[in-house]
C-alpha cells in the first residue's frame, strides 16, 4: 500500500546547486528530524509530492504527470532565497511513494475487461495514503502544498482536510474541467463526486471552465445545485476575469477551502489535456496569489502536469508556490 516516503537533507545533493555569494531556498529547507512529527516542525508551509499518473490513465488521459514533482523540486529548491521568501518557511517532508502502485499499473494489460477496475482500486491505495498525510498536516495548523499526479488526488486533498477540520470543506477549482464524472472506478475525472459523495465538500466552485469538454449530465447536476457553481472560459475577457474571480473566491472563502489548480487550464501547458486555449500562466499566478491571502484557505494542490523537455514546467511550479507563500505571508 503507498505510504509516506520521509526526506531528509541528504536528497539535496541530487537537486541543490550552489553558487559562492548566493543563497537558495534548499540550503535553508527544514526536514523531520528522527521520531519528529509534523506537529513539532516550526516551518508553517508542508511540501510533499504525488508521483504518479495512474488516475490519469484510468481517465483515459495522457501519462506523465508521475514526473511532476521531481521536475518542480529541481527548479524549487534552487529558487534565490531573500527578503521575500524564506527557506525556513518550508518542512519538505516528502512523497507519498507510489512505487507500488505504478509499477503494477505498467503491467496490467488494457486488454483485460477489469483493467479499469483494478486501475481504480491502485488509485484507492494512494487516496487512503495521501489522506493520512494531509489530515496529519493540516491538524498541525499547517498548510499542505502538493505536487504531483492526476486530479484524482483532490479526494485525498478534501477528505483528509475535512478529516483534520472535524467538517466539510469548500473548494475552489481553478480548471478547464469539472472533474465531477460519475462515481464509477476511481480515476482523475471523479475526484470530487467521491470528496462530495462523502461529505467532505459543502460548496464547490470551478473557475474557468471550458463549454467543450463538459458534458450536458455535469451541467444539470450542477444546475440543480445550490452548493454547485460555475464560471465558463468563454464568458471571460481580460477585462473582467479577475473581477469574476474574486467574486467566486469571496463566495467560497468565507469558510474553510482548498485550492485546487489543474494545469490544463493554462493555454499551452504540457498537462493530462493540453488545451491551445485558456488563461495565461501570468493569470494563474494573480489568482493564486489572490486566493492566498484568504485566511481560510487550507491548502494548494497543483496537478496534472507534464514535464517536457519544450517547456520549464518545474519552473512554472514553483513560481505558482512562492507566490502562494508570498501573499500568504503578506496578508
């Protein structure tokens, strides 16, 4: 079953670059120390990475997104540390080790009439322990961000808050997709019916959502939905979409939420569902930094990614991280 992968400070040798006069975020990163909890580290922000892609797969979707997380600690830990961040701020505790999981997945055959049931069951295994691990973090007071992996990863991000706060949560999906399929086989599209299902979710927003790839069910299901809403792509200009979206984000930030951003809802984002359109990564990130500075949200969880060798993928990242420490720390 995948479980949490501890670091300690001996991975940075295989991350950290070093230049005489300069200081990087990875020289000053705080890890647990032996027999040490969550609770005891005095780093208010909690990275740890998802390193898999088989909620993706089970979508049908594109795989690669299990390369995530190591391409955005390359970038991260060798951000300039200055008076604007703080190595200190961050425990990098670790991933949940998803080893298991994908080396059975790259052997089942999708010819087998149950490939996608037993594909939903391996994504069951990381729910469960991803859910463990964000209960734990947020419990502490601390805020989770995480890396890595499909969308189906939202459900242990919701449950294991909601777990922490002893109540449902609301979410802010910041995604060209709703993610709310039905509740068949777990995989990266039903995420949140399962979190909602369960009660986990009491308001859920998604902002930016594309007309093309929504179908009419999720539509209905959302109309008929006080706790449902929407905001389309396509009603969007860049005259009034960080208008909208503060709208939304007041409305859902007046309680406990997470923040959710699927990568394909940047234009040109190597992600599961590369899109030619959508926001820009400049939008993303004022949103983020938006949302941050809400007291109430709980976590960041960035998903979907695909590291190629075209684009800074890791970079991107961490840029969408700083920032959301960065407002958080200004509010």
């Amino acid at each position: 079953m995948a479980q949490l992968k501890k670091y300690t400070s001996r991975i940075l040798r295989e991350y950290l670059s070093s230049r005489p006069g300069e200081t990087k975020l990875g020289e000053h990163i705080t890890f647990l120390k032996p027999d040490e909890q969550v609770k005891d580290a005095e780093a208010p922000y909690v990275l740890l990475g998802v390193p898999e892609d088989i909620g993706v797969r089970a979508n049908f979707g594109k795989i690669g997104t299990a390369a995530a997380w190591n391409e955005t600690l390359s970038s991260f830990l060798n951000i300039q540390e200055n008076q604007f961040i703080s190595g200190k701020e961050f425990l990098l505790l670790g991933e949940i080790d998803c080893s298991r999981e994908m080396e059975v997945a790259s052997n089942l055959e999708p010819t087998d009439p149950n490939y996608f049931i037993k594909m939903g069951e391996l994504v069951e295994e990381i729910d469960r322990a991803l859910r463990l691990v964000v209960r734990e973090v947020v419990a502490a007071g601390k805020r989770p961000i995480v890396v890595g992996g499909g969308h189906n990863n939202a459900y242990g991000m919701l449950t294991g808050t909601s777990d922490a706060l002893h109540q449902g949560i609301n979410v802010l999906n910041i995604d060209a997709h709703t993610d709310l399929r039905r509740l068949e086989h777990r995989h990266s599209g039903n995420g949140f019916s399962y979190a909602i299902s369960e009660g986990a979710v009491r308001s859920y927003g998604v902002f930016g959502l594309h007309q093309n790839y929504t179908p009419q069910y999720i539509f209905d299901q959302m109309a008929g939905s006080s706790e449902r809403q929407f905001v389309l792509f396509e009603e969007l200009s860049d005259l009034n979409r960080f208008t909208a979206f503060l709208e939304m984000l007041d409305e859902i930030g007046t309680n406990s939420f997470g923040l959710e951003i699927d990568c394909d809802v940047i234009a040109g984002f190597p992600s599961s569902a590369l899109s030619p359109t959508g926001f820009t990564l400049n939008a993303v990130r004022e949103m983020v930094r938006a949302a941050a500075q809400k007291e109430h949200c709980k976590y960041l969880h960035l998903c979907e990614a695909i590291p190629t060798p075209q684009y800074p993928v890791g970079k991107a990242l961490s840029y969408l991280i700083s920032d959301f420490v960065k407002a958080s720390n200004s509010k």
